[in-house]
C-alpha cells in the first residue's frame, strides 16, 4: 500500500497581482512559526524574490513549484519531501488565481493547488466594491472545476468595512470569510523595476513581518485557516531530500546585493552531482573562493551595483582570468551583464565590468522578453547536446549589443524562435534563468566539466 504524508497546506492565492500575497504569507509563517508549528514554504512560478522573503521569515530555503519547468508528478513528489516533518505548508501564488502560460491556466496557482490538492485562501482588496466583490468571487470559484477556493481574506480592509462585507459575502459565495487585515502603509514593502525589493533591502524587514503577525492574530480566524490547512488531502510520500555531503571541486556562487536570484532546486542538483559550492560576492570579495574549479553567476540588480561592481578590479580581474584560462562556468541574466566590457547603471553611465564578453550591457527603458522559453542549442555545447531541450525564464528590463545565438528560445506561447546565449569555451552564457531538473544532464555535464578542470589544474 502507497505511503501517505499528512501535510496541512494552503495556497495563497488573489484575483491579481498587487494584492498582498507576500505579505499575507509573511504574517501567516511567522504567526504559524509562533505557534511552534514548523511551517515551510513554496512559491508557484518561477519569481525568486518572494522565496527570498520567506526565507527571511523562516531561516530555511523557500522552493519553487512551477508547472512549466516540472509536471505535475515532480511537483507533488517535491512538495512531499520537502514538507515531511513540517507542521504546515504556506505555498504563495503568482499573478491572477488563473493565470498561467499563454493566457491559459497552465502552471497558474490554481493548476497548482489542484495538481497538489492544496486548498486556496483567496486574498481580494475589497475597495471600491461591495456587493460587486461577491461577484467576482463568485465567478473565481466557479470558474474551473473543481474549485479550489476554500476562504477569503480581506485585505487593505478597516474593521467596519470587513463587519459590513463579512455576512454578505458568505451568503453569497458560500465561502467563509476568516479574516481581515488593515491598511498597515509602515509595513509595505516597496517595489523597483523587477518587483519587490530584496529582503536585505527592507530596512526593519523582521519588525514588520513581526506587526503584520501580531495584527493577522488579532483580525484573521487563524484556527480557521489551519483548518483550511488540514482539509487537504494527504500527499503520496516522498523521501525527504537532503544533498549528500559533497566531497567534488568548489564552484564558486556569487551571492551578494547584486546577485542573488536562484532556484534552490538547480543548487542542490549541483551539490547532488559532487560539486561543494561556495558563495563570494562579486562586490567585496577581491578573489574567487580557494579551490574554485567552476563559477555560476546568478541573476540580481548588477545595474544597481554598476559602479561598485566596476570599482572592485581585482575581483573583475579574478573572473575574467578564471574563465578564459577554462574554468567551467553559467551565468545568468545579470551574472551575463557582468561579463560584458561595460555596463550602464540607470543613470546611463557605463562602468566597466569584468571584460570576458565583448558586448555592452544597457539600459533599455523598456521591458525585454519576458516569459516562460524552453532553450534549445544550436549544435552541441558543452552542457546540451543537440536535440535536447532545457526549461528556463526571463524578466530583465536591461539588454545587451551582443545577446548570443548559441541557442534558440522557444516560447510556449509560439512565435519564432530567438536567438540567445554565448557559448565560448566551457563558458555558457545570456539572459535566460534556467531550471536544471528540467534537464539533469545539463547539470550533471557542467560538474564533470568541473572534475576535468581539476585534474587539469592539479597535474
């Protein structure tokens, strides 16, 4: 008989973006972790600031669940591992309850919560509506079978407006209303061309996730939303999934203000394959970490950090030296602008950056392809071989003169195939975030290209 995993979970959902799901899920880990709960937490799609907030709030990694990289199977048997022993799951929608890929409902956070049989709490901002709201509810509910929706929370809601919504909208949408936070304007968290800001940025980031707790405790139904919580059904169990210790080269991870965007599941893939990775930052450091036999350069704001990062010559030159001399290495997104001859800040001036590539990194004024893309080579490279496909995502609003054509990104939403990513050497770079499980081979490759280093490095 198939083992099961008891795990009470919820998926916070809304009607739109803007809505407080971020904040919202805070209060919820931090009010769930006051109750000595253990609660873990995920992120529907493929955003990487929100895990980074709810790591804050936690202290342990945030993963994501994104449909578009895994299939459903992948996702729930992720789910269930990395949730076994925790009190309670908080997984945190994206966008609109139903959008998805392509204007479809494909890896929305309601495919989610239905692929994992995870109830949603539904966060809707009740300005300007009244009975309209009930609506709009209503319709959300009923709009896919089944429906998810299993309550409402009010938010940016003062306490007349929830009394006076509160019965109104449970007779006429059958669901429970659990709750209602106010207007909190010293607990927002501001936002920047990618969205939020990152959680280092947040001045007092523990004290308003703190208020917001305190307050969701004495306005929301918490024992209704972990009854919510515990309505779902049990999970098929997964082994929980702890890296072995690995004992293969260092990859060095730049992880600092500037970069700082990746996916937990590509880092533990990596450790999964022997490589030990060590973090460094790009701004302060002045040399790779000792023993490095590969560099993974993430994605961030290197846009922001233009002139620090530029300042800082030895670490420019340490990178520069490192990858020309063969080191295996990925960048991605930023860590690719990185690598340009210079890089313009949004001011638009242009710092010189570590020189590997020969393109410029500029401000474009204007959002860059954005989206879901599954990235195919043209030709075989070091880490994909012709014919085979890896899943990945870009959102940048900085472009480059010289964005590569050692690929083609498909779009799931169709269109012609574009051309990215610079393949030089054991260096593969360019714009696009990638999602390794989707392809294990990719980084199973790029860690025996890490072991011939070594060898090569060591004689």
């Amino acid at each position: 008989m198939e083992e099961r995993l008891d795990l009470p979970r919820l998926l916070v959902a809304a009607p739109a973006s803007g809505s407080g799901k971020t904040t919202v899920t805070c209060a919820l880990l931090r009010a769930f972790q006051r109750r000595g709960l253990d609660p873990c937490a995920f992120k529907c799609g493929p955003d990487y600031i929100d895990p980074m907030f709810h790591r804050e709030v936690l202290g342990l990694p945030s993963r994501n669940l994104d449909l578009f990289f895994s299939g459903e199977d992948q996702a729930r048997a992720l789910l269930s591992s990395a949730g076994r022993g925790r009190g309670v799951a908080v997984l945190e929608g994206a966008m609109g309850c139903y959008d998805g890929v392509g204007g479809t409902e494909r890896a929305s956070s309601w495919h989610l919560a239905r692929a994992t049989g995870t109830p949603i709490l539904l966060v809707v901002r009740p300005q300007g509506a009244a009975l309209t709201l009930a609506a709009m509810v209503r319709g959300l509910a009923r709009f896919r079978s089944p429906g998810m929706i299993g309550g409402l929370l009010l938010n940016g809601c003062s306490r007349g407006l929830a009394e006076l919504l509160t019965p109104m909208l449970q007779r006429e949408t059958g669901l429970p209303v659990l709750g209602w936070l106010p207007q909190l304007p010293d607990c927002a968290i501001a936002s920047r061309h990618l969205g939020l800001l990152t959680p280092g940025e947040v001045q007092g980031l523990a004290d308003k996730v703190d208020r917001l707790a305190s307050q969701l405790e004495e306005t929301v139904d918490l024992e209704g939303v972990l009854a919510l919580a515990r309505s779902a059904a049990p999970l098929p169990a997964e082994p929980s999934v702890i890296p072995p210790e690995p004992e293969g080269p260092v990859v060095a991870v730049a992880r600092d203000r500037a970069f700082c965007f990746y996916y937990e599941d590509n880092l533990d893939l990596l450790r999964r394959n022997g490589l030990r990775l060590a973090e460094f930052s790009p701004l302060e450091d002045r040399a790779l970490p000792a023993g490095s036999c590969g560099l993974y350069l993430g994605g961030g704001y290197p846009e922001l950090w233009a002139e620090q990062l530029s300042r800082n010559a030895p670490m420019r030159r340490a990178v520069r030296e490192a990858i020309r001399g063969g080191m295996p290495a990925l960048a991605e997104c930023g860590g690719f602008l990185y690598l340009q001859s210079s890089l313009e800040d949004p001011e638009g001036r242009a710092w010189p950056m570590a020189g590997v590539l020969a393109g410029e990194g500029t401000h474009s004024r204007g959002r860059q392809p954005f989206g879901y893309l599954t990235l195919r080579p043209e030709g075989d490279n070091p880490y994909l071989i012709s014919g085979e496909e890896i899943a990945g995502h870009e959102f940048h609003r900085w472009a480059c003169t010289q964005p590569g054509d050692a690929c083609r990104a498909v779009r799931p939403s169709g269109g012609d195939p574009r051309p990215c990513m610079i393949c030089e050497g054991k260096l593969l770079a360019g714009f696009p975030h990638l999602y390794f499980p989707s392809n294990p081979r990719f980084a199973a490759r790029f860690a025996a290209a890490c072991v011939q280093y070594q060898k090569e490095t060591t004689l």
